[in-house]
C-alpha cells in the first residue's frame, strides 16, 4: 500500500497541545543535554591523553554525525509508531552510553569514541518531536510550535554551564551519572502522559518505500541545504566554540564554555522568533535575511577582531540569525511536507544539519593545525552561507511566489 493511502489513527488517551508541546520540548533538551556532554570536556581530556588539534574535533564531531545519520530512520520510525513511544525509547537507550562513558569510558580515546558514537542516540530525538509537535497543530501555527520545539537544542547550554562544575566538584562520572538519572525520570514521564495527536495520519508502507518517497520530495532537498548551513553552523559552533576561543583568544576553559552557553541561549531563544516570524511572512524571507547575517558575522570574524567589543557582536549576531534560520527552515518544513511524511522529512533534513556540523569542526581542527590560523575556515563559511543564501532565493523564494508547489520534484 502507498503511502497516499496512509491511514488515519486515533490515540486512546486524551491530551493538550500545549502540554504536548512542554513535554517534548523538555524530551528533546534532556536528550541534547546528553548529546553535547563530551565537548565541555574536550579540552581537558585533550591535555590528559595528549590529543592532537583533530583528534579533539573528532571526538567532540562523532556524536554529531551518529545523531544525525540515525535521525533518518528515527524521523521514518516516528510516522509510523508516534512520539509516545519514540521518545521514552530514545531516551531509555540514550542511557547507555551516558553510563559507560562516566563509569568506564573516559580513560582512553578509542574509548572516548566507543562512547561517543553511541552517544550520538541522543542526538535523534529532535527527528521524533518535530512530527510528533506538528500533528498537534494547525498548519497556521506549526511555525512557532515547531520553533518552542526547537528551543530544547539549549540542552547543549546546560550541558556547557554544567559539566565542568559538576567535575571539578565531584568527579569525571558525575555528569554522566545526573544525566542519566535525569533521562530515566523524563522516560518514565513521557511514558505516562505523552499521547499522539488524535487523527494523525500513520503510513502503512514500509520503512524503506517510505524514506524513498520523501528523497522524491523537492523540499527535502531544498530545506537540507539550507538547514545544513542554519543548524549545522549552530551545532558547529555550540562544539567547537571552547577550543576556538581558548586558542584564539587565550581565555579559560570555565570563560570559553560560558561564553559559548551564551552562543547557546540567544540562538536558542531566537529560534521560536523564527518560526513564529515564518507564521507571518514567508519562511524564504526569514532565511534570507539570517543568513546574510551569518555572512557579515563570519567574513567579520575571520579577521579575529579584538573580543570586546567587535568579535562578541559577530557571535552573537551569527548566533541569533543560525537560531533564527532554523526555525524558519522546519517552519517551511511543517507547512509544505505531506503530513503523513513530516517525519521521515524530518530525518533526512536533520541529518543534514547535524552533518552540516560535523564537517566544521573537523576543518578548523584541520586548518589551525596546517596554518596556525582560523580565517581561512571563517572565510569558508562566509562562503558556504552565501551559496545558500542564492538558493533561498533563486529556488525556495520563487517556488513559494508560484503559490508554494515545492514539495514535489
């Protein structure tokens, strides 16, 4: 059966979308809470297992790209079986590695990467909430719905403003262990009083026809460029920020990560503004206008101005239009997508922007180890944001001025 012929549900419980709303906000901020826990940490194991430049960023970028890779058959899995049992799933399994990684996985890299790759389980719980906050919605609102939703990526904040305390008051495990407890309890939350939006449309084909059909989608491909730039410039930052502005500025590790909680917050702030701006003005005009930002911010920057005042403004400017910029981007995503695939668009488009922030890290570790210097890898995401920017125009912008027919190829 196709998944035209998806049939439709209705949940047994009862349910608000509001609280619907909260819960997965919290779900999603729990699970990112996990998923950023190693890049705090990053610079203290680099001087504890003697780590080169790159093998730092890889450590801090695994997590990343598993999260983003399993967000596809997460987002398809999440059509089919609704963020009720997603969520507490996601987050039961996240524990795992969170419990190995403070107990057992710290004393090496290899088993910082062990850890870390299975870490990333974390990372896909933003492919389960983004289908299952949509169906509770009307369309006229699932911008700014979809962007309080996205507002949970600030677990990476809590994380920043946490680890590091946590260790230097108790021990490497303790974190790990609060987090976990934390994800138990929210599991067992979530299982108790999450319910799927009554008459959600639930596809009956299978997984892989299913992920096909929205490869066939045009704004699958349209909203993963643009998403892999907003989001993946937001998630590249978030990681690599402490390091870069450790070595480029000469501030402390407890000063860096509290600066880049503050990347953090305003970016996560700005991200239901951009939905809700999506909610008023089209979606393609909120892109624009943030990531001509993104540009000035980065081209600004490569030039490492003097912190205070210029290159904090860069950052946080760069940071408001990347918080900005995805909520547009998922706002364009729960108007245009087919509901019955919102999810497994979802998980496509969602890889690509944890991918879009597994690559920078990587070469900026690379071009500061070869060149002793960061602009030339500001000066290519000056570019990279420019190349998307003329593809919000040129194709986003004007297929939604022919009355919005993006979503088919």
């Amino acid at each position: 059966m196709s998944i035209s012929s998806a049939r439709t549900v209705r949940d047994q419980g009862t349910g608000s979308p509001g609280l619907m709303l909260t819960l997965a906000t919290v779900g999603f901020a729990v699970n990112f809470w996990a998923w950023a826990l190693l890049s705090p940490l990053a610079v203290r194991f680099t001087a504890a297992l003697d780590l080169t430049s790159f093998q730092q960023a890889l450590l801090v970028a695994v997590p990343v790209v598993v999260g983003s890779i399993g967000r596809i058959p997460v987002g398809a899995l999440t059509d089919k079986f609704g963020g009720r049992i997603m969520f507490p799933l996601v987050s039961l399994a996240t524990i795992i590695p969170v419990l190995y990684l403070g107990l057992f996985g710290h004393d090496s890299l290899a088993a910082l990467l062990i850890g870390g790759f299975f870490l990333g389980v974390g990372g896909t719980a933003f492919a389960v909430g983004v289908p299952f906050v949509s169906a509770w919605f009307p369309p006229h609102r699932r911008g700014f719905a979809v962007g309080v939703f996205g507002a949970g990526m600030g677990g990476t904040a809590i994380s920043a403003l946490t680890t590091v305390k946590l260790v230097d008051a108790g021990s490497t495990s303790t974190p790990f262990l609060i987090t976990a407890g934390v994800l138990a309890a929210y599991a067992l939350l979530a299982g108790a009083l999450l319910r799927d939006a009554p008459d959600r449309p639930v596809p009956t084909a299978p997984l892989a026809q299913r992920l096909a059909a929205a490869l066939r989608l045009k704004i699958t491909w349209q909203a993963s460029a643009l998403y892999a730039v907003a989001f993946g410039g937001y998630v590249a930052f978030s990681v690599y920020l402490p390091a870069y502005l450790k070595t480029a500025y000469g501030l402390t590790q407890a000063d860096a990560a509290n600066r880049m909680a503050g990347f953090v917050l305003l970016a996560v702030i700005m991200r239901p503004f951009g939905g809700w701006l999506s909610d008023k003005v089209a979606p393609s005009r909120v892109l624009a206008a943030a990531l001509g930002v993104v540009i000035a911010g980065a081209v600004v920057q490569a030039f490492t101005p003097g912190l205070a005042p210029v290159g904090t403004i860069a950052f946080l400017a760069m940071a408001a239009a990347l918080g900005a910029g995805s909520g547009a981007t998922f706002a364009l995503v729960a108007q245009v997508a087919p509901a019955n695939q919102v999810g497994s668009v979802t998980g496509v488009v969602g890889a690509a922007g944890g991918l879009g922030g597994f690559v920078p890290p990587l070469v900026m570790g690379s071009i500061y180890g070869q060149f002793q210097s960061y602009a030339l890898g500001l000066a290519l995401l000056a570019v990279v944001a420019l190349a998307a920017l003329l593809l919000d125009v040129l194709s986003v912008g004007r297929d939604s001025s022919r009355g919005g027919k993006i979503a088919h190829v």
